[in-house]
C-alpha cells in the first residue's frame, strides 16, 4: 500500500530534497509551502505565511484524510534575535507572535485537526535543534529560535502521551549544503526505523537516542 505523508515547510533548502527522497521512496506527499515546489507525487499546497490562520488551514486540510507521516520542518526564524536583544532595537510583538504561530502553533492545530484520523501507526516529527539544550551560551543571538524549538519538544512529549501514534522530534545536528542528498537519505531511514518504543524522545540524524 502507498505511504501517505504531510510535510509542512519541506519545500525549499534541505527539506526540498527530503521531500523528493520520500517521494522516490514510494511515498504520496501533501506538502504545505510557500515556494514554488514541483516533483512527481506531490501535492503542493503553496500558501502565504503571512496569511494563514486557523481557519485556512483547516479548509486546506480534511480531517478524515489518513497520513502515515505527518512532519513539520516550517521555519519562520524566531525572535527575539541578538538584534531586537540590543538597547533601543525593539521588536514588534505581533511579529514575535507571528513566529510563534508557525513555529509552534500551527503543528497544534494541524495535529488536532487531524486527530480523527490519526492511529497507533502515525508517525508525527518535527524537525529540532540543539540550541535547546542551552550548553553554547554564545548562540543567545538565536534565543527565538531555540525557544520555540523548546516549545515545540515539550509540545511532542505532551501528545505523545495522550494521543495515537507515534510523536518523535529529529536532532539534524548540522545542514551541510554538500550533504543535503545524504542527510535526507539518513533521516527517512531513522524515521523509517522509528516506532511507538521511542515516542516522546529526539533522536539524532545518526539514529541515537539524543533527549
């Protein structure tokens, strides 16, 4: 039977080559973006960002449509960043909260949109970082991205214990250009692998366990 997959925010960069690995791995894709994406065996349901709200993505998205992966890899940056950190550089709040209804938001309301018809054989990822950890006190310039990243881990681990399926998170641990096509290849394979003993957990592009 042919796998069914929602991507969000798989079209350009490395998420582009991730989606065309799991289309040539058999895979019917719906992918939510906002570039112009184009590849046998995806659906390309371009949108605005900008414009999207709750109601839209639910018009775009039936509830009684049954995917075997569900994988979020959007990525609006995040603020506050070490500019808007800086005296006298403020940050407009509705664009913090803009970042914050992609980033993390949005996964919420899709899952629970789609809650009919997700099973114990759903798979449901986002994409993570390491920032979240906090270790690398040089990287605060990137404190929106790693706090909605944080967010988005503990959102994983609460639905993993209330819902079906199996919710998990990926450490891609760095995105070299050169590597796109391989780092694609190894993170469809550790996601392949992936079943509901590791729900909850993070686990790195190289197949361990990382949180």
């Amino acid at each position: 039977m042919t796998k069914k997959a929602l991507l969000v925010g798989c079209g350009s960069k490395w998420g582009a080559q991730f989606t065309k690995n799991l289309s040539d791995n058999g895979y019917q894709i719906d992918l939510i973006t906002g570039s112009n994406f184009d590849y046998p065996g995806v659906n390309t349901i371009k949108i605005n960002w900008f414009n999207l709200n709750v109601e839209k993505i639910k018009e775009l998205l039936s509830n009684s449509k049954k995917y075997d992966l569900i994988f979020f890899n959007q990525n609006s940056g995040g603020a506050p960043n070490d500019h808007y950190l800086k005296p006298y550089n403020d940050l407009d709040i509705d664009q913090w909260n803009f970042h914050n209804w992609i980033n993390c938001q949005l996964p919420y309301v899709i899952i629970k949109h789609l809650t009919p018809s997700i099973d114990s054989s759903t798979k449901i990822g986002w994409m993570m970082t390491g920032l979240i950890v906090g270790h690398e006190v040089d990287k605060f310039q990137y404190a929106g991205y790693a706090c909605v990243k944080s967010a988005n881990l503990h959102i994983m681990r609460g639905f993993s214990q209330f819902h079906p399926g199996t919710f998990f998170a990926i450490n891609p641990m760095w995105f070299p250009i050169d590597d796109y096509e391989k780092d694609a290849v190894q993170i469809i394979k550790v996601i392949d692998g992936i079943d509901n003993s590791l729900s909850g957990k993070v686990i790195s592009k190289d197949g361990s366990v990382w949180l």
